[in-house]
C-alpha cells in the first residue's frame, strides 16, 4: 500500500513537473525569438499552457506582451487570440462585463479576416455566459449562430459543449422537448470521443429531464443506465444523486420493493459519504414511501429529520416537497390544523419559487448604430434647387414682387391654418370630454354589475358550506350523544363508525377547502389573471384522485398538452378539481375518464369525459343552476363537498370563459369548458 502511494505521488510530481518543463521551455523560446508573427503564435501556444494551468496572472502579462506586438505588426488573428484568452480569463474570474467586451472584440477582428472558426468560438463562448447571467435569448442565439459552424465542420469537441449549453439555456426556458433534444445530441458527440465524464452527465440529465416530462419509465431506464456506467471509487457524488431519484420513480408505479431497494441504499450511501443533499433527496422518498405503506410514525421520523436538514442546507426544492408531505402526513392522522400552517408554507415558498425560476428574455433590445452614409448627399440635394432659381432668375423687380405675394400667400395660409387648427383642437377636447364621460358611466355600470355577481358567488358559496357542515358535523355530535349516554351497544358502534369517519372526512375536505379557498380568493373574489400551463394543472388534480381512481378500478387517460391559458390560476384549478372529482364519483368499475384539451379559434378547449351512468335530461338544467342547489349520491354513495357545479360556472364566467355538458343517460357525460389563451384587449 504504501509502495502504492508512493507512486502516485512520484506520477503527480513527475506531471507537474512535465507541465512546468513544457512552459519554461516555451518562455524561453518566446524570449529569444524575433518579433514577428511566428512570435506572436509562439505566445499564443505559452498563454494557452498558462491557461490550461490556471495561472492566469502570468498568462494576463504574455496577453498583454502579445496583443502588443500584434498591434505594431497589425497582426489580426494575433489581436483576435489575444482578445479571446483575456475574455477566458475574465470569465473564470466571473467579470463578465470585461469578458463580454473582449469576446466582442475578438469576434469583430475574426470577422475582418473571415475567419469563421474564430467566430464560432467566440460566439459559443458568449452564449455560454449569457446563458449563465440569465439572458437565455441572446444566449440561445449565439450558441445557434456557433453550433451552424461547428456542425458543417463537424469539430466535435467544439459541438459537445455548444449542445450541452444549448440544453441548458431550454431546459432553463422550460423547453424540455428541446433540452432532451440537445442534450441527445451533446451525448452522441461524447460517446464518439470517449468522454466519459460528459457520457455521465448527459445520460443523467436525460433521466431527469423525462422525470419532469412525466415520462418516468424512461427516467427509470436513464437513471439505470447511468448507474450503470459510474465509477464506484471517483463517482461518490453523482451515485449519492442518482440512487434516491430512481427509487422515487419506482415509487410512482406502487413498485413498493424496487422503490425500498433504491431508497435504502440511497441512504446508507449518502450517510457514508456525509452527503446532505443525498440524505435529505432519500430521507423526503423514502418519508413518501412510508406514507404510502401507512407507516406513519416512521414517516414522520423521516420527514422532520429531512425538514431540519433542507432548512440547514437552505434545498428550497426538497424543502417544497417536504412540505407537500408534511401536509398529506398531518392531514391522515387528523391534525388539520397543523396540515394547514405546512399548507401555507407549502404555497409561500411555491410562489417566491416560481417568481425566481420565471426565465426573462429581453424584449427591448437596443438598436445597432448604423452611420448614415447618405446625410451628405441629401444636404446637397436641397441645395441643388435654390442654384437652379437663382440663375435662372435675372430681373430683380419680378424677384421682390414674386417674395412679396409669396410673403402675403404665406401669410394668409398660416393665419387660416391657425384657426383651422383652434377650431380642430376645441372640437377634439369636447368629443374627449365626452367620450371620458360615456367610458366612466359604462366603467361604473361594469363595476356595479360585477360586484353584484360576486356577492352573489359568494353567498351562494357560505350557503352550500354552511349546509353541508350542518350536515356532517350534526351526524358526528348525534353520534357522540349515543356514545355518551351509553345508547348503541359495542356491536352498534362497530357499525357506525364507518358513517361517522365519512361524515368526519366530508366535513374535514369541506373545512381544508374551505381555507385554501379562503387564504386566496376570499377577500374580494376578484379574478388575478396570469398565463399559466394548463397541463400543469391537469397533473396536479389527478394525482389527488389516483387512490380514488384506484379503488374504484376505473382506467384515467390523460391525453392534455402544452398549453398556456390567461386566467386567476386558483379558480381554474377549482373548477379543474370539481370536475375530475364528479368523473370519479359518478364512474363504476372500469370506466374510463379521459382528460383533453386542444386549441379551438384561439381558445382553449377542456374536455373532461366519463363512461359513468350518465345525467337524465330532465337534470341537465339543474346542474348549474345555484338556487336549486342540485346534488345526487356518487356509484359507491359518495357525497359532494358542497363546492358544486353552480359555483363552478361562477367562476369560469368571473373568467370571461364558458362551461356546458353534454350527457345520455348510463353512456356518460362530456364537460367543456372555454378559456381565453391570451390576455383580453379590454
């Protein structure tokens, strides 16, 4: 063993010695060579070195040296280099206004002796730090612009990097489809160079990118094939990484031992390498998986241990998650009060991170200085005119009299375009008056009008709550009183329970819908429009049904895509949970629901359809009309929540939207609802 070490040291000396004897070799060569452009490319391969071994600061002295003789020589390609390594050096001290500035440079004397290679470089390197900085467009356009050179020369090393940028810029502008596409291609180009380290990262980031598509059994297959090809002794990290996010991707397919397998080994690997962001990665799945065990003191050991280590490690994304099963932990054993104050924090920190992770591309760009090469040859034409008059004009009394009408023309001309333009002016200020007016009446009339329907909304709301709590909150008291007087026999109270837990879980849904409704919406039920992805959504409302969707055996196709909508997120949201909620409620055993949405004459069409039992006709008006209050018992006599289909309409409408249905009886229903995709002119 220590034969071993030696050896090791001896080779890593002997490296760096290599490295320093290469350098020391190429300043003296420099030294003595004559300044002429075989200097300059001598430097060039010494300032390279220098770089490659991070000592910038001697590297900063020969680029100064070079660019020098460059100048005196008008040597351009020397300046270019010269401008490029001083750009590379700024950008690994992270001074990116100076390093923009170079690269500029370069990228302008490469383009003065056509060297399109050199542009290419530079203009991959731009991209890069642009995407860095967060300006993904100009980022995304100078990769583009490097990657068409690189590709026509195909310069591998060169497109490895260009596709690894590009997939990062989309996939920070939320194209996924490309990142995956890019980030493909970078993996083909490593795979022909044999870079290893580059395989790992492509191939995991590809797992993860599919994860986020929903696409998890191909997240699976990338992650396996990622562990496949890592290196036990120097991969500690990547291993720790990868191991946790497989086993909860297992864990969405209730493949509870693969899930344990993963998530175990995780663990004790993370632990071992005293890896905080692996332990807390595993700690928050394998929390999960207890959860879905019913394991719930374990799964509340698992949790608070990840919560305390999220807040230390400041992980905002494992600290959202943590908090998202804090409140499905809380909320099974009861504890809704404490399931709300983890809901609030949930929703807090969901909000500051959705504002940080909006990408900004810029939309006011400034304009390039463009030198107006006709300025002159356009003062010269207006002179040209007044030569020609003057000579042709000799007789000086036909001069002044001809000044002297054109004096009074003039005159005459301004004085009437003067009134003309009073008269103009006092009628436009009238007719602005009085269009103001007629826009502050019918603004008012607007006003008034809404205000009416939003108290109606909400008196409608606090009467169907108020209801149904009555409801389930005077069956659970009878219930006690029996208990309490010792009227039910142990039997009798066996047979009663199950009424009672669903009249408690009726009245608990009813009370955390409730105050979700309530922290939100309730002060004033005035719409917050914002563009939103409606598939988003679609996903988050059924996984709260898949245990529902589950037990009653009914198959859910999602066939949603892409697509942005303009309205007050947490209304739609509402109105999206209503509907999925009524699909599984009114659908037996092997029924199929299907959840759609296409893009019809510029809006966005929802379709949630069942193969339930269906709506006779004779009900059809009453399911959104709000004083009939119109609610029938589910397959298995599932209860509404009260938040019904008369709300529902309410505020798709408060959303200048639409909502209908078509239904047969015992064929099933279609629900449709109409959104508005962009932001109204009104």
């Amino acid at each position: 063993m220590k034969q071993l070490l030696t050896l090791a040291v001896c080779l890593i000396s002997f490296s760096i010695f290599s490295q320093t004897e290469k350098i020391d070799e190429l300043s003296v060569k420099v030294a003595y060579k004559n300044p002429d452009s075989t200097k300059v490319d001598m430097s060039l391969v010494l300032i390279n070195e220098l770089y490659e071994n991070k000592n910038y600061d001697k590297a900063l002295l020969y680029i100064n040296q070079t660019s020098k003789l460059s100048d005196e020589l008008n040597y351009i390609k020397g300046k270019a280099e010269s401008n490029y390594f001083r750009a590379l050096i700024f950008t690994e001290r992270n001074d990116y206004f100076n390093a923009i500035d170079n690269y500029i440079k370069s990228r302008n004397l490469y383009l003065k002796i056509s060297d399109t290679l050199g542009v290419a470089k530079v203009s991959n390197s731009i991209g890069l730090i642009e995407i860095k900085r967060g300006n993904y467009k100009v980022g995304l356009q100078n990769s583009l612009s490097a990657i068409d050179i690189f590709e026509k020369r195909y310069l591998k090393e060169e497109l490895s990097s260009a596709y690894n940028n590009l997939a990062k810029a989309y996939y920070k502008t939320n194209q996924i489809d490309k990142a995956i596409e890019y980030n493909f291609k970078a993996l083909e180009v490593r795979k022909e160079i044999k870079d290893k380290e580059g395989i790992k990262i492509s191939t995991k980031n590809i797992a993860g990118l599919y994860s986020e598509l929903k696409e998890h059994r191909k997240a699976i297959e990338y992650y396996e094939k990622t562990l496949d090809i890592l290196n036990p002794k120097t991969d500690q990290i990547l291993r720790g990484e990868i191991l946790p996010k497989l086993g909860s991707e297992y864990l969405r397919f209730n493949e509870y031992d693969k899930a344990s397998e993963y998530l175990v080994d995780g663990l004790k690997y993370n632990r071992e390498q005293k890896n905080n962001e692996g332990i807390l990665r595993a700690l928050n799945a394998m929390g999960n998986l207890s959860l879905q065990n019913k394991n719930l003191k374990q799964a509340q050991y698992q949790l608070d241990e990840a919560y305390s280590i999220a807040q230390k490690t400041n992980n905002k994304t494992e600290l959202l998650k943590n908090y998202k099963l804090h409140i499905v932990l809380d909320s099974t054993r009861g504890y809704y009060q404490t399931a709300f104050y983890w809901q609030n924090k949930f929703y807090y920190l969901k909000d500051s991170l959705s504002k940080i992770d909006q990408p900004v591309f810029p939309t006011n760009l400034d304009p390039l200085d463009i030198i107006n090469n006709n300025t002159v040859e356009n003062d010269s034409s207006v002179k040209e005119p007044e030569t020609a008059v003057s000579t042709s004009i000799n007789n000086p009394i036909l001069i002044y009299g001809s000044i002297a009408a054109f004096a009074l023309l003039l005159s005459l001309l301004i004085y009437s375009l003067l009134k003309t333009k009073a008269h103009k002016d006092a009628l436009e200020k009238q007719k602005d008056i009085l269009s103001e007016e007629k826009l502050r009446t019918e603004a008012i009339l607007e006003q008034t009008h809404h205000l009416e329907e939003v108290n109606q909304v909400k008196d409608k709301l606090f009467s169907i709550v108020s209801h149904d709590l009555k409801d389930s909150i005077s069956s659970i008291k009878a219930f006690l009183d029996l208990l309490n007087e010792d009227s039910i026999s142990k039997d009798e109270f066996y047979e009663l329970i199950p009424e009672l837990s669903e009249n408690a879980n009726n009245a608990s849904s009813l009370l955390f819908n409730l105050l979700n409704w309530s922290k939100s919406q309730m002060q004033n039920l005035e719409p917050k429009p914002e563009l939103f992805n409606i598939q988003e959504v679609f996903h988050n409302k059924i996984a709260l049904v898949e245990q529902k969707v589950e037990d009653k055996h009914i198959v859910l196709i999602d066939e949603s895509q892409n697509d942005f909508i303009y309205a007050d997120r947490s209304m739609v949201e509402i109105v999206i949970q209503n509907l999925i909620t009524n699909a599984v409620k009114f659908s037996r055993t092997g029924d199929v629901i299907t959840i759609s949405n296409i893009n019809a004459n510029g809006k966005s069409l929802i379709c949630i359809e069942d193969t339930g039992v269906g709506i006779p006709k004779s009900n059809l008006d009453k399911l959104f009309a709000a004083h009939k209050n119109f609610t029938t018992a589910g397959t298995k006599n599932e209860k509404g929540t009260g938040l019904g289909l008369s709300i529902a309409k309410d505020l798709v409408e408060l959303n200048d939207g639409r909502i209908w249905v078509e239904s047969t009886e015992n064929v099933g229903s279609k629900f449709f609802v109409e959104l508005p995709r962009l932001r109204s002119k009104a």
